[in-house]
C-alpha cells in the first residue's frame, strides 16, 4: 500500500474515517455498506489473517513502522497525519495506533459455519457491542466452535465489539441465524440440543447438565434487560440456569457466557 501524508480533510476518500461516532459509524458499517473499521495493529494483522482485504488506512506516523509491512501485500493506501488532524477527522483520540477500512466478507450459512462443530453459541437480540465482542473472547477463549447471531442481534464487526474481543471475532466463525421458530428447525435438523441459560423452575443447573451433556449443544444466550424470549425459550430443548449466592439471580451475560463455555468446554476436554 502506498502511503499518503495528509495535510487537510477534504479528499472524499477519507469518508469511510469520518464523524465515526457509534451512530454514523453503525449507519455505514452494516453489512449493506459492504465495510468495517479494524481499530489497532492487532486487531488489523488479525482481519488481513483472516483473509478479509482492506480498503485503505489510517494511521499516525509513529505507528508506520508497525502497519506498514503488514500491508505491503495489498493495493490501496495508508494515511498518515497527525493526531489533532485525525481526531477532527474521526471523531477520538487515535491512541490504539491505526484504523483500517476492511471489506466485509460475505456472511456463510449456517450450515458451514458449524459443518464439524460440536459447541456453538447462540446470540438472540444481544444489542450491546460490548457484550458481543465479550462474549467472542471467551468462545475464542474456551474452546467453543462458532457463534450464530439472531437478525436483530449487534454486529460482530462493529469497531467496538472487535476491539472489546481483541480480534477474536475475526478468528470466530460466526453467522447469522433465522428468526425462530425457523432459527430452531435450522440447528434441531443439524443434530444440536438447544440449551437456554435462563431462570426457571425447572432449569437445570449448569453443573448436572454439563456433567451429562449432549455430543452437539448449542448454548442459547438472551438479552441483557429481559434474558431470552419466550420463543426461544419454547424452542428449547434444555433450560439451564447458574446457581447463585447472597441474593444475585443472574450473572452479566458476557460473564454466564464465560462460565458456561467453562463448565461445558471442561467436561468435553
């Protein structure tokens, strides 16, 4: 890639950079708009790993010597200016090092993503990014083999849940999955056992059901206010709950995520 000092903000080229505040940056990063910001060398390295190709970069000159050779390969440009210039331009202080802008690849069917899995993750409705990009962390983490998202969950690529994951949902397979109750058909005629981590009655604690647990689960993770809907709750097969202690009914759902995979990932090894 061709670097390219810039001393003023008016080439329409730098448009994919500007005002990147949650809302503008949410309005054009979806995946009509065919791109995502990868925010930090790390996070860059891991998107060009997983083979999605960037657009161009946006960097500060003292962290050339650390993007630079990782986009020797490709055509397109590096940006450089300095931090007062790039944060007018962005909208926040550039300290993670660089900004890229990636191709979003298409999105693979469910089928693919879990073609050998034997635990995945279900995300119904999760709209904060921060939880998404938590939640990454520990599949990629604790071993679990993909994710699949409902229609109206958070995007993955999202600049935040990228960098909340450390790149992990970049490594990550992960697709988005129907609505239910077609959602449900989908992974039922794929061999999974749908297991809710909710509150019930009659949920089964974590630690009975992983000690008996299916060859294919796919743990089922609701919203962060009002948990799982009731229609997938209906859907399925097994509801499973954390016991908790002195009066707190439920973990944050990126931290139940963690203990789940945990508890599940530790009995399978």
């Amino acid at each position: 890639m061709q670097v390219v000092p810039i001393s003023s903000l008016d080439s329409p080229d730098l448009r994919d950079y500007r005002d990147l505040t949650d809302v503008a940056l949410r309005r054009v990063s979806e995946p009509a708009g065919g791109l995502y910001i990868a925010e930090s060398g790390k996070v860059i390295e891991r998107a060009l790993a997983a083979g999605h190709r960037p657009r161009s970069v946006l960097t500060l000159e003292k962290w050339l010597p650390e993007v630079e050779p990782l986009l020797a390969p490709y055509d397109g440009l590096i940006y450089v200016g300095d931090n007062e210039l790039l944060q007018s331009l962005t909208g926040f202080n550039m300290h993670r090092g660089a900004l890229a802008s990636m191709e979003r690849p298409p999105l693979a069917s469910v089928a693919d993503i879990v073609a050998g899995a034997t635990r995945i993750v279900v995300l119904e409705d999760i709209v904060d990014h921060t939880n998404v990009g938590a939640i990454f962390r520990s599949v990629a983490g604790l071993g679990a083999d993909a994710v699949l998202i409902t229609p109206r969950c958070a995007d993955p690529l999202y600049r935040r849940s990228v960098r909340v994951s450390m790149g992990t949902v970049l490594q990550v397979p992960w697709t988005r999955l129907p609505d239910w109750p077609e959602g449900a058909t989908v992974l039922h005629d794929l061999g999974f056992h749908l297991a809710a981590l909710a509150l019930a009655q009659d949920a089964i604690t974590l630690d009975a059901f992983a000690a008996s647990a299916p060859t294919k689960v796919a743990l089922v993770l609701g919203t962060e206010g009002d948990g799982l809907s009731r229609a997938a709750l209906r859907e399925a097969d097994s509801v499973v709950t954390i016991p908790m202690l002195h009066g707190v009914d439920s973990l944050n759902v990126a931290s139940a995520s963690a203990v789940a995979l945990y508890a599940l990932t530790a009995r399978r090894r």
